[in-house]
C-alpha cells in the first residue's frame, strides 16, 4: 500500500516536471512540418526574443503563486512605472533636445517605481487582510487610470535613447533580453531553491497557517514576494518599450493574463506551494511559439485565444489531477 502511494506520488511529480516539455515538443514538431521557415535560426531567435519579456515577467509572478497568491495589475503596474521613468527621464529635454533627455535615468527609475509598486500591493493585502485578487485588482485600475493620465492621448517616443540598446542589440546573433531573461531566471532559481527565503516562501505557500505557527514572517515575506513582481514586471517594460521605441497609452494591457497563463502552463500550482522558474519561462515560450507558428502558417487570428484556452484548460487540469495525487 505504502509503495503504490509512494508510486502515485512520483507519477505525479513527473507529469507536473515534464508535461510543459511534451507540450512544446508536441507544438514544434506540428509547425515545423507545417511550415518549412519555423525552425530557422532566425525564426527561433525571433521567438525567444518576444518571449524575453513574458518570461521575465513570469519569473516574478512565480514567486507570488508559489505563497498562494496572485496578482494581476502587472500590466498596469508595468505601464505606470514606465510612464514615471519616462517622465523624469525627459524633464532635462526640452523642444527639440526632448528626445535626446530620454537617457539612461529611464532604467534606475522605472526599476525603483516597479518595485514600490509592488511592494505597495503586498502591503495593502497585509494591512487591509484582504484577498490578493481584490487588492491586485483595485490597484490595476489605479495604476492603469495614474498611466492613462499621465501619458495622455499620444504615443511618447524614445527615438535613439539608451532605453532601445537593451531591446535592440544583438550579441552572437541572440538579443540582449534573452541573456536579461537567463540571469533573472538563474538568480530566481538560486534564491528559491538555495536560500532560507526562498525555502521560506515553498513553506508559506504549503500551509500559511502552519507558517504562521512557525514564526515565520508572513507579513514581510508577502510585501518581498509582491516587490520582486514588481521588479521583474519594470524590466519586461523595458524590454517592451526598447523594442516598440515608444511609450504607449496602452502598455500592458492584457499583459498579466498572458503571463499568469505562462506560469499556470509552467507547473506552477494556483493553490501555492509548488511552482518552477524553468517552467514558467517555458511556459512563455510555448505560448510565443502558437503565435510565431499560427502566424506562419497565415491562420486566422480568432483561433489564436482558442488554442490558448485549450492548452491552458489542460494545463489546469494536470495541475488538479497532481494535487489529488499529492493529497494521498
């Protein structure tokens, strides 16, 4: 009896490790015999550059699922620590020298604001004790309407600022988001599965209330885990931002469901506890490897949410099934 359980345990351990794997070798082989151009080296390059800042993002938004949370004002969050960063990056410029003030403050700010942003999230659920999803979700419309009102109605170009070397520069043929996307996905996984913090986090996430008993700092290891999204949320901004070369009214919009999606596809458990760095930047691949590969073969761009949808309910479905599993 004891045996088949342990069986069953490792059963589905395995399916929760290796499922986003057989799904992404699964789609890759259906594109490429559909298309002769989707495993080139450019294409393939192409994909991991636009699933640099979905990635990153992920990263961050691993480390709230992983104490049982969630937050969905990263796009907003994203969108506002941008415009502030563009604002104060600009205050030197004036006329026709506008442009040429968009410079390297555009990085230090935007990365500060994202991480107070964040951490003002983690602090609200603590103080007001109220569920992550209401509180992420008023301030995504804070921070959405901050945004709105501050940019305005048009577009803010960067031009030719340093904000457009990190998204536009190319080293041995790779973009310079990718390498951002594997150090911030190799210091994740050291702080989740080398240090007492991130063994701290798995705990928190397993049972919040055995946490609380423990003594361990709930509070403050919330208001950490929020600021880290925070963070990862300002660096994919400035990947977007750098690649499109403007600051855009909408930034962001509909950005968190995609990353949520990406982490959820990752292995990582809703319910807290559980959760993969590799898998969620995975995840993010797989979700930019539909679209690069839908878009090859001209499909029509109402399937696109479809196929998504399909994968994510499988998905959710893996993760259910692995908690029973778990459970006996």
């Amino acid at each position: 009896m004891i045996g088949s359980m342990q069986i069953s345990r490792a059963w589905a351990v395995n399916l929760q490790r290796y499922s986003i794997v057989l799904m992404l070798i699964v789609v890759t082989v259906v594109f490429a015999s559909m298309s002769d151009v989707f495993l080139s080296a450019r294409n393939l390059s192409n994909i991991l550059l636009q699933a640099s800042a979905i990635g990153i993002a992920a990263v961050g938004v691993t480390f709230v699922l992983i104490i049982g949370e969630i937050d969905i004002s990263i796009g907003a969050l994203m969108s506002l620590a941008m415009t502030v960063a563009w604002m104060v990056a600009v205050i030197p410029g004036a006329g026709a020298g506008e442009q040429a003030g968009v410079g390297a403050w555009v990085y230090p700010v935007g990365i500060l604001v994202g991480i107070g942003l964040g951490a003002l999230n983690g602090l609200l659920i603590n103080v007001l004790k109220i569920n992550a999803f209401i509180a992420t979700l008023a301030t995504m419309f804070a921070f959405r309407g901050l945004a709105w009102k501050m940019v305005g109605s048009s577009d803010k170009a960067f031009a030719d600022s340093p904000v457009m070397y990190l998204a536009r520069t190319e080293f041995l043929g790779i973009g310079l988001p990718v390498y951002l996307l594997a150090a911030v996905a190799i210091v994740a996984i050291v702080v989740l599965n080398r240090t007492p913090f991130g063994r701290h986090l798995f705990a928190m996430g397993g049972s919040p209330r055995s946490a609380v008993e423990s003594g361990l700092p709930v509070a403050r290891l919330r208001v950490i885990a929020f600021g880290i999204v925070g963070l990862c949320s300002a660096l994919a901004g400035l990947v977007i931002i750098g690649r499109v070369g403007t600051l855009q009214a909408g930034l962001g919009v509909g950005f968190e469901f995609t990353v949520i999606t990406a982490v959820v596809l990752g292995g990582t458990s809703l319910l807290g506890g559980r959760g993969s760095i590799v898998g969620s930047i995975l995840g993010a691949i797989l979700l930019v490897v539909i679209d690069n590969g839908l878009n090859l073969i001209n499909a029509s761009i109402y399937i696109y949410d479809v196929v998504k949808g399909v994968i994510l309910i499988v998905a959710v479905v893996i993760d259910v099934l692995l908690v029973r599993r778990l459970r006996l």
